[in-house]
C-alpha cells in the first residue's frame, strides 16, 4: 500500500516540478525549497534528535519539550522541522536549542531518504501525530526511535484517517512510543492499529505554556486598552466567523440593563474586522480599533486588531466568553483566562478541547452555555449578582495549575523508554 502512495506522490511530484524550478529561481524562496527538496546543507557532527511539528501552535510546543529534553539529554543536537512559513519563523526566533530549523521534506521517497541519511538521526519526534509515511519509514529503516509527543488525533483528522487506514496501520506500527493528550486520542490511535502497550496518556503540554508567570506576563491595567480603573469588561476571545453577529446581538441586550459594560471584541482572524465594524454601526454601538483607541476616548467597545494582545485583554476582563464554540468549530482556548482566574464562558462545541472543558464545568470552574441568548443572560447575571460567582474564577486558577508538569513526565517518559 505504502507503494501504492509513493506512486502517488511522486507523480504528483513530476507535475509540480515547474513550480518548484521558478521558486528556486526566486531568491525570497530558494532556501525553502531546497530544504523541501531534502538538501539540509552543512551539519555539524554529533548525535541527532530530530523532532517535527506542522505550524505556530506545534512549534510553540516543540519549544517547550527542546528547552527540557536539551537540560536532561544534552548529548543529543536537534533539528527542528516544521511544514508552514510562520512555524519556520516562529521556530527560528523561539527554539535557540535547536541546532538547525528547516522546512521538512516534501513525502517523497528519494526527497526524504536523502535527508534522513543526511541526519541520520537517533530519534525522530513527532508533535501531535505528524503521521508522514515517508518519514516515519527511512527513520525505521535507520534504526531511529520514532516517539509522538503531545499527540492528538482531531475529529476531523480521525475520519481521514480512517479512509486510509490500511496505510495509516503500517505507519503507525513503525512507531516505538506514543504519548497521547487524552483518553480520546489514546482509544483513537489505538483504533488505527497502534499496540496498546506502546501508547500512554500524559495530558498536554500546552498547558505548561500557561505557567505561573503569566501574572507577571500579561499584567496590565484597564487603562492599557483606554478604559478607566472603574469600568466593567466583558472579553469575547477568539471569535470565529459565523459568530460576530450572535456575539455583538448579546451585547446590545447586556447593555440595556449594564450600560457602563464595555467590551473588548477580539476575532480569531484580523480579516474578520471590517465585518464586525461593520455590525456595530448598525447597531450603533461605540467602537475603535486597539491601535487607534488613543485617538477616541468614549467607546463602548474596543476591537484587537493586533496579535499578542488577547491574554493582556483577558487579564484585564472581568468575565471572558471564549469563541469557536457557539457554532461547530471545535472551540478555541478557555485554559489561557481560566489560568489567570477568570470568570469563563464557552458554548457547546469544544470538540478541540474535550477534556479540559469537561474537566473545568465538573469543577465549577466555567460555565458552558448552550447559545448565544443564555451566553447573553449568564453575562447580565454576572454583573447583577458578581458574588453568585465568586468560586468560579478562584475554581479555575486552582484546576489549571493541577494540570501543569507534562513536559517533564513527556520527558522523563522518553528517558525511561530509552534506557529500557
């Protein structure tokens, strides 16, 4: 079968060739496309642990894990591989650790034997099931380890795997050890024909990235975002298309009985922003952009139109809706206010963050609201009766810190693995 794919491919390959020679023409993007080709350049000898990620987010835990498997297991060098332009830039700025960041190999056969024998590594790490046929197969044939940390199989990512499991089985049988998020992804990956005794549940080192500091990170004041010490804010984080409307609806009803409630409105993508103007002036609600609030003084809301913002907004909120949620898009991040002790709110969709949305309701540590209109009525209770709620934020600081210390049981697992 593996055969079958490699044919595939490596058509594929033969038609993309022109393509490939005008970007190796382009000076902006020859240094990507040779390492797409698996030309890695020059290499320093050593012992090799080469560990992969796909973008930003896998990066941000690759970063993470290198920094502790570097402190515990310095004989080994790392190049890092990661598939998109912002992971390759995210990895190069954030991973000093690394010996060498490149964009992986293209799945091609010959493209990655030729970088695999380059490296010749002695392990090769996966973040969150990179299962690349390829890959996996010339790192076996080296006698590599082959190790996924932090794995997650995604709903969405299951049923593909499931077309193609007749692949993925013989993939997923070359590797050594599995470290899975949760109990979902370790009954998933066994489904796909991994054996049992080589997976474990080790919860996720995301949260780790949520550390004690973020007090110190994030603090800022009201006045950060041009409101005064003494209003009341409600942060709507992570808003995904299809919810500005249901979100920016809610707030007009919450300002009728709160009408001193500000909002900070920050979508999950910029492009969004002229739609969400866009509604608020025909509802004639108040509002400036965060990189324009200076020039405006009486706003009812301030949209982010920055990255990196949406933590120091959070820590700032009085009560925090996270996004994705109302509509079936697998939520986005509830642990990041949770972990500065805030009041939450997500809706019924969380599929991407299944236990740790359990794990918080079950410990009065937020609140899951089923749509839009009772995500609207918990905000104007909260802000009547503030003391109905007051165990929750204390609650949710509390149930994030207990999840903390994976990144070093994903290590220390790593170091029992190989020494047995």
């Amino acid at each position: 079968m593996l055969f079958i794919y490699n044919v595939i491919t490596t058509c594929a390959f033969l038609l993309f060739i022109p393509f490939i020679l005008v970007q190796l023409l382009t000076k902006k993007n020859r240094g990507q496309w040779l390492y797409r080709l698996g030309f890695l350049g020059p290499l320093p000898q050593g012992r090799y642990a080469w560990i992969h990620c796909a973008s930003v987010g896998e990066v941000k835990v690759a970063s993470l894990f290198i920094s502790e498997f570097c402190k515990r297991m310095p004989q080994y060098k790392v190049i890092l591989s990661v598939v998109t332009v912002s992971g390759f830039k995210v990895a190069v700025n954030s991973v000093p650790e690394a010996t060498k960041v490149i964009f992986v190999p293209m799945d091609i056969a010959f493209l990655v034997k030729r970088a695999m024998k380059r490296v010749s590594p002695e392990m090769l790490i996966l973040v969150e099931t990179e299962l690349w046929p390829n890959l996996i197969k010339y790192a076996d044939k080296l006698n590599a380890k082959i190790i996924t940390i932090n794995g997650r199989i995604s709903d969405r990512t299951f049923a593909l795997y499931k077309v193609y499991r007749f692949i993925i089985k013989r993939i997923v049988r070359r590797v050594d050890l599995f470290l899975m998020r949760e109990q979902y992804d370790y009954d998933r990956i066994i489904m796909l024909g991994a054996d049992a005794s080589k997976v474990n549940i080790m919860g996720n080192i995301k949260y780790d990235i949520i550390v004690s500091d973020n007090i110190k990170k994030y603090s800022v004041e009201k006045e950060y975002f041009g409101f005064s010490g003494a209003d009341r804010i409600f942060v709507a984080g992570s808003i995904r298309e299809g919810e500005e409307e249901l979100v920016i609806d809610a707030y007009v009803d919450i300002l009728k009985k709160h009408k001193d409630v500000k909002l900070i409105f920050s979508p999950r993508h910029l492009d969004r922003l002229e739609l969400a103007e866009q509604l608020m002036d025909e509802r004639n609600i108040l509002h400036v952009r965060k990189t324009l609030n200076s020039e405006m003084k009486d706003f009812q809301c301030l949209l982010i139109d920055t990255y990196g913002e949406l933590m120091k907004a959070y820590f700032v909120a009085d009560i925090v809706f996270v996004g994705g949620s109302l509509i079936p898009l697998g939520g986005q991040n509830m642990i990041e206010p949770a972990s500065l002790g805030k009041m939450v709110l997500f809706g019924p969709h969380t599929e991407s963050f299944k236990e740790p949305a359990q794990m918080l309701v079950a410990n009065y540590a937020a609140i899951r609201v089923q749509d839009a209109e009772q995500m609207k009525k918990t905000v104007i209770d909260y802000f009547s009766s503030p003391l109905k709620y007051e165990q929750y934020p204390v609650n949710a600081k509390n149930s994030i810190g207990k999840l903390q210390g994976v990144t070093a049981r994903t290590v220390d697992k790593i170091e029992q693995f190989l020494k047995n």
